[in-house]
C-alpha cells in the first residue's frame, strides 16, 4: 500500500498565523470579502491592514469561498502529489464553507475528511495547526482525524469587541443588545456555544474591567489542563495584543506555546477594528 501524503487546507477565517500556515505548506481557501468597487479574496487580494484601512471610511460585507476557488485547492494538493487532506473551516453554523468543502471533495479522487471546528479564527485555526503537529511526527491520515476531532471539541475562542458598531449592523447579538451596549460602554465578550454559533458569553462596563474577565475566562478553560496551547490575535489593535500576551504568559505559565497574528478581514467585517481575539486549545 503507498504511503500517505497528508496535506492540510484551511480556510482564510481560520487565522492561522501567516509564518505557521507558510511552515507546514498549508493550502488556503481564501473566503470573499466585498467592498463596493471589488471582490477581494481574504488575505489573498486584500491583506488585514488595508482592509481595516478601508473599513473606517467604506462598508464591507463577505461571502464563503467560490467553489471554483476550492476545486482549485483540491486539483493544487493532487498535483503536488498528496494523497489525503485535512480540511479546516470554521463553524458550519457561521459559514458554508464546511458543506462546500465536503460536496466538492467527492469529485476528487483525494481522501478528504473535513473538520466543522464548531469555533472561528483561531479558535478553528488551532486544529490545522495540531493536524501538521501530528503530521510532523508521522501519524496516519486515521490517527490525526481522530485526535483533532477529540481536541478541536476542546478549543475555542473569546473575542474582545471595542465597538458594537459592526456587530449591531450584522445582527449578530441583536439591535436591543447594541442600542444598550452602545448607551452604558458595555464592552461584550464574544464566543461559540457548542453548535458553533456566536454569542455574548459577557457583556462587561469599560476596556479594563473587559480585559480582566477575558483573561478569566481564558483561566475557567484551562483549569488544571496540563497540556494546552494559546493564542492572541487582533483586528489592527497590535499594541493591544501585545499587552495581553505578556499578561497571558506571566498568568497562565503552563501553556506550553502561545502564537500571535490577526483577525481575517472576513471576520473583521462583522467585529470591526480593535478586536481582541484569545484561543485557547486543550489537548488533555
């Protein structure tokens, strides 16, 4: 039986740090992100800093990757001669691209098992990264889908949103919730329940008192976990992120790596500029 050569796909929401994605040779299904003069493809045509550029001055809107774009991955790892694909999207319940990914695999002759992370950027990223992890130390395509199966249930994402702006736009917490937010400097908390879907998990008065509970949430996931992964990620907010990394490293000493990188244009639509994005994965 020939051996297997297991490529990773991702998709551009998952945020995979620019210098990982590059290291383990991932494919990218870059999602659309829609100003009014263009389609841009997400981190492809358009990067995270013109975007947020834009977006203080333009409206912006996105889309799931074309399928023409995602065949086109599938043919790209086939002719670089992989036989088997780890494919990553972020939650199902936020996006088709995970039904797009499984349909469109069936006319490949690649074995293809795609991963609803139930979770969104890096909080979905992190399972492509475990998925080159256990690549890397020669794991089969079966033992690496069982195992980021089990820990991409044991991931997630808390997001820091300085602006109910976007999100109110979106209705992605629902109008009452911005208008109040909006009245009283609540600062929500934002992540995915078990189905994968946003919600406001805190809503708390003011950037400071925010940041503290963000980073006691990240201490009520971890708990005794011993073996655990972190990450901070931000939507043109790089001081900020830096800040809140420190903390996390002096708080929280047993993570044993902490990546840092930032939010996909294709999110940013709906969170808007200085968001402030902790994942956190649990392998235990």
């Amino acid at each position: 039986m020939p051996a297997e050569k297991i490529a990773i796909l991702v998709d551009s929401c998952s945020d995979v740090p620019t210098e990982v994605l590059e290291a383990a040779d991932m494919a990218l299904a870059p999602m659309n992100v829609i100003f009014r003069d263009r389609v841009y493809e997400d981190r492809v045509t358009i990067t995270p800093a013109e975007f947020y550029r834009r977006q203080a001055t333009e409206k912006a809107s996105t889309s799931s990757p074309t399928g023409k774009r995602i065949v086109e991955a599938y043919q790209r790892i086939e002719a670089s001669g992989y036989t088997h694909v780890i494919a990553v999207s972020i939650s199902a319940a936020l996006s088709g691209t995970y039904q797009e990914m499984q349909l469109l695999a069936e006319d490949t002759p690649l074995t293809v098992h795609v991963v609803n992370t139930r979770s969104v950027g890096i909080g979905s990223g992190f399972a492509a990264i475990y998925a080159a992890q256990l690549r890397e130390q020669g794991q089969s395509f079966d033992q690496i889908v069982t195992e980021v199966e089990r820990v991409a249930a044991q991931s997630n994402v808390f997001f820091y949103v300085p602006s109910l702006k976007y999100l109110q736009a979106g209705g992605r917490i629902g109008r009452v919730a911005g208008m109040a937010g909006t009245l009283l400097n609540i600062k929500p908390i934002i992540s995915c329940d078990d189905d994968g879907v946003y919600y406001p998990i805190a809503k708390v008065r003011g950037e400071k008192r925010t940041l503290s509970k963000l980073v006691a949430l990240v201490g009520q996931m971890i708990g005794s976990a011993k073996q655990v992964s972190g990450a901070v990620v931000d939507g043109a907010n790089p001081n900020l992120r830096e800040t809140m990394l420190a903390r996390l490293k002096t708080e929280f000493p047993q993570v044993s790596e902490w990546y840092a990188g930032d939010v996909s244009p294709a999110l940013g639509v709906h969170t808007g500029p200085g968001l402030i994005g902790i994942g956190v994965q649990i392998r235990d």
